[in-house]
C-alpha cells in the first residue's frame, strides 16, 4: 500500500473523503434535555430540591406526566425547561 493511502486508512473514512476529522452529524450531547429531573430543576432555578418539592405540591411549577400504560405513569419527577423559563419571568414581574 502507498504511503499516503496507509496514512488515510488510518485516519479513518472520514479523512480519506475529505473530511479531515469533521462528522457529518451532530451528537445527542449537543442538544439540552427538555425535561429536567428533580435536581436539575433546582440546580437551574438555583433552589434546593425541597423548594422544587413545595412549589409543585401548591400547584405554582406543574410536573410533566408521561403515560407509561392504562392507569400507569413514570413516578419520576420532571419539569418542563419552558415552564421554569415563564416561572422565572413571572418572578421577575416580565
């Protein structure tokens, strides 16, 4: 094998098409989580978990309920990013 063509095996396809290391895709780590769960709430809205706890249980930040059947649903608290957004608005009298 040539010197060169060794040297783009190498690399990978990628280099040997041109495309010197780049992806063609992004990866799934790039894009934020809609949803967050109980700590990343609190970390995002820069509270503790229990403030998080007490402001879903009087109805001010709703929990986000995903069906996993008849009559089932994950226990798992999650919130929805937008709603934190808007909740932070309102707090901010925007």
């Amino acid at each position: 094998m040539p010197p060169a063509a060794a040297e783009a095996s190498s690399v990978g396809p990628d280099a040997a098409r041109g495309m010197e290391g780049r992806r063609a895709y992004e990866t799934v780590r790039s894009v934020p989580p809609r949803l967050l769960d109980l700590k990343a709430t609190a970390a995002y809205l820069g509270v503790s978990p229990w403030t998080v706890r007490d402001l879903e249980f009087s109805g001010v930040l709703r929990r986000v309920n995903i069906p996993l059947g008849p009559r089932r649903e994950l226990r798992k608290l999650l919130f929805d990013r937008q709603d934190l957004d808007r909740l932070v608005e309102t707090w901010k009298g925007g």
